[in-house]
C-alpha cells in the first residue's frame, strides 16, 4: 500500500494544478477558560507554512483544546491566532473568524465516517456543502481517493470499512477541498502498532507531494519525533518546551519534558560538587554519586535539593563486576525479554534503575551487575521543577 501511495500521490499531485497554497500558522497568548477551570494557559508557538508542528502531552495537557481553537470549534478568552498574513482570532480586535471560512481540513480519532453513506459521499461532502458543481466533486473525489489508495471503493459503504481503510477516508475527506492547513487530533491512536506506523510514513508523503501545513495532536513521543518539524510540549494548558525533534529529545528543558520523553529514571539527590560547562556531581543516596548535565539557565551550588532524569536506553549492564572503575554495582531483580530488548530492573544500594539494553546479552534475575550511566545522557533539575512536573 506504501508504493501505492508514492505513486499515486505523484501523478495526482502533477495532474491537480489548482493546489492550495500553505500558510504559516501564528498562535500568541492563547487562553481558553470553561468557568474557573483554565483549560490553555498562555501558548506560543508560529509554524512556517508547509511544516508540521505536534502538540504534545498527556490527556488533560491542553493540546486538543488549543488544537480546537485554531480550528474555530472553540472560542479562546484571549490571545491570538493568525493564518498567514490573515487574523483568524484577536481578542482584542474582536475578530472571530468561522471554522468555514478558515479553510482548513481535520482528521478526528474517532474518524467521524458516517455509516449511511458511500466513501465518495463521506469524502465529498465538504463539497457538497460549498455547492460545487457535481462534475467537480466527482473529479475531486476520484483524484483524492487515488491519492489515499481507495480508488477502488468508491461505492461501498463507508461501515464495510476496516480501521484503516476509515483512516483514509477520514484524510481524503479533510484534504478533498484542498485546504491550507490540516489538523489532526490523535487520528492515527486507534490503529495497531504496524499500521499506525505504515499509516505515519503515508502521512509524510502525502504532506510532502501536497504541500500542506499540518498540526497534530499525540501523547505518543514516537509519532510527534516521526512526523513534525516542531514539537511542542504541553503540560496542565503551558507549553513546557518547544524546539524540533531532535532538540527537545536531546535537551529536555524541565522534569516534565524528560519524563515525558522517556526519561523513566528519575532520581532525587543534592549536588555534591559542580564543574564548569554545566556539569554537576549529584550525591543520590546509598553511597551513589552520579555526574549529569545541568540543565537550568542559573548557576547550580553545593546543596541544592535536584532530580536527575535519564533514559533506560543509554543504561550499558554488565555482568563481571570490577570490570570498570566507574561503574555502579547492582543486583538485577527482573529482567523481561521484550523481542528487540531486555527490560532490566536494578537495585543499586536501596535504589531502583531501568535499563534498556540489546538482547545479545542476558543477564538472570538474581545477578549482580554493573551499571554506567553516561554523563552527556544524564539530566539534573533543581527540584522546584518537580512541583508543577508530574505527568
């Protein structure tokens, strides 16, 4: 289905001249209150035209509410919100522009595919209800339905559909009227794991052939590193970092952002001794010390109360204890074999440590082993971060 898509996508994109220019996406200040209840909190973020950003976080976090407002299905307290050189929302002017006018195209999770109807009802109702003429939404609808892979299926009932053949209808629906921007909330969470995958590198050349610009909401790290240009990490409404991929994987700016990047390590400890280039000695009890990055823009001392956050993944184990001088020695009290890794868990002293290694090498449950932690994968918070940093 993948090469389908290639070459589909190609020779439509060639054959359809009339393509929507893609914009950039502006949002400042944006508040979105429900009574004394603050759903967004003040976010920023501009997206240049033609990328996409994710908005990523955990459920509660505020992402599809702010996703919502840019699509006018929600009206914002305050802040505003500009599609190119157009103002779409300013509370301060007063400007509420419709959903309808804002030219934009949106994939629910739900997929929203209405049984009653045909897949080249649901995926030409958009323009059934802009009037086009009927000659025009037959070529639009065919053109679409080959650019998703559904070219065959035009006539059969949108309730005879599998998951991911929904999926697609639900894309050809918001791309059919050639939109500007395309919103997507959580569109891919209901799919499994290989055609959530498959249906992500699709999404990559539609856009690229397509031209679009593209917001996507996921709590799903994996996707939001896969498909943006932006990332936009969001926690109780704030945006806690924003950055692309590989910056806010690399330097996850608060707890928050580490924990919710994968940094299921977190450790609390003090700061023992401190080196120049931000590098910090963190005494976390048990008689472990552990050297990490210190990731504040102030200046870390002696004595301040930290967390220290790193990723399973960058844990090396090994079994001949003595081997290295600067190793931590453990015990291993689980190890779970999970296909292309071993899950490990570690006692060291009266601490626990995960570690992700390859399956090379295992380890039994019961053994002691060794544990190094690099310092350039090690991140150190004071700890007033952890107040407002619980995922």
């Amino acid at each position: 289905m993948l090469q389908e898509v290639v070459s589909s996508s190609k020779a439509v994109a060639q054959k359809t001249s009339a393509k929507a220019k893609a914009v950039s996406v502006d949002v400042r200040g944006l508040v979105k209150r429900y009574g004394s209840v603050v759903g967004v909190a003040g976010v920023d973020f501009h997206l240049e035209a033609g990328k996409t950003a994710t908005l990523l976080g955990p459920s509660g976090c505020g992402k599809t509410t702010t996703l919502r407002c840019i699509a006018g299905l929600e009206i914002p307290n305050e802040g505003r919100i500009g599609f190119g050189d157009r103002t779409v929302y300013d509370s301060q002017t007063g400007i509420v522009m419709e959903p309808e006018q804002r030219n934009i195209g949106m994939v629910f999770q739900s997929y929203a595919i209405w049984p009653h109807m045909t897949v080249a009802g649901n995926v030409g109702y958009p323009l059934k209800v802009r009037k086009a003429p009927k000659g025009e939404i037959a070529e639009r609808v065919n053109e679409i339905l080959t650019l998703v892979g559904l070219s065959e299926m035009e006539t059969r009932p949108a309730s005879n559909l599998s998951g991911g053949q929904q999926q697609r209808v639900a894309l050809a629906r918001a791309l059919v009227h050639q939109p500007r921007i395309v919103l997507f909330d959580e569109p891919l969470s209901n799919l499994d794991a290989n055609l959530r995958e498959r249906m992500r590198a699709e999404l990559l050349l539609l856009q690229a052939e397509l031209g679009f610009t593209a917001i996507y909401v996921t709590h799903d790290q994996e996707e939001a590193m896969a498909l943006s240009d932006k990332v936009v990490v969001m926690n109780k409404g704030e945006v806690e970092q924003t950055g692309n991929p590989i910056e806010v994987f690399q330097d996850p700016a608060t707890l928050f952002a580490a924990r919710f990047l994968g940094c299921s390590n977190t450790l609390s400890g003090e700061v023992a001794e401190t080196f120049r280039e931000s590098s910090v000695l963190v005494d976390i009890g048990s008689g472990v010390r552990i050297k990490g990055n210190w990731q504040r823009g102030d200046s870390p001392r002696v004595g301040d109360v930290v967390e220290v956050a790193f990723r399973p993944q960058v844990v090396s184990l090994d079994a001949r204890n003595g081997h290295n001088p600067e190793a931590l020695t453990g015990q291993v009290i689980t190890a779970a074999f999970l296909g292309h890794s071993i899950d490990y868990t570690i006692k060291v002293g009266e601490l626990i440590v995960r570690a992700e290694t390859s399956p090379d090498i295992f380890i039994t449950a019961g053994s002691s082993a060794e544990i190094v932690v690099p310092e350039r994968h090690v991140y150190v918070y004071r700890s007033e971060d952890t107040v407002r940093s619980q995922v």
